[in-house]
C-alpha cells in the first residue's frame, strides 16, 4: 500500500518537472507546476510519517503548506502588477525586468 502511494507521489513529482521543464511559455502554469512539485514533497513526508508511526513528518507537512501558500500569493501578486504595467505575461519578456 504505501509503495503505490510513494510511486503516485513520484509521478506527481516528475509531471511537475515536466511542467517546468517543458512549458516555458506560460508562467502561470509553471507556477502550477512548482506547487505539484510541493504537494508531492509534502505527500511523501505523510505517507513516510504514517508508515514510520512518527508525527515529524507530519508537522514538516504542515510548514510546506504554508510555505507553498506563501509561494503562491507573492507569485500571483507579482504577476498582477507586472500583468498591470505590460499588458501580458509571458516568460520570454521577463527578462525585461533585469536592470
């Protein structure tokens, strides 16, 4: 049971990657992607928390979720301003930010 789970976990990981990866021109889905990526992070610290009969992971948890709710609300909030000056949001201008 717990080997399906870490296999599920994984295949949630690498289509993160995947998104990252191969998907360069909309950054609103690699931001997407970065949360996959923090949600397969945070599935296998429960699944090895209940497999090891210990609650670390479980509070390690618990500090991803927020750091992925921090992550999500600077990066929308960045791309509303920078959506805001520009009139778009595409990843090949944002290079146009570096001064």
């Amino acid at each position: 049971m717990y080997l399906t789970q870490l296999i599920t976990n994984f295949l949630l990981f690498l289509s993160g990657i995947y998104g990252i990866l191969f998907n360069r021109r909309n950054i609103i889905i690699v931001l997407m992607c970065i949360e996959l990526i923090l949600l397969s992070a945070n599935l296998n610290f429960l699944v090895l928390s209940s497999y090891l009969d210990d609650s670390i992971g479980q509070v390690f948890s618990l500090l991803i979720l927020t750091v992925a709710a921090g992550e999500s609300a600077v990066g929308l909030s960045i791309l509303i301003l920078y959506y805001r000056i520009r009139g778009n949001i595409s990843i090949n201008e944002v290079a146009a930010l570096k001064g």
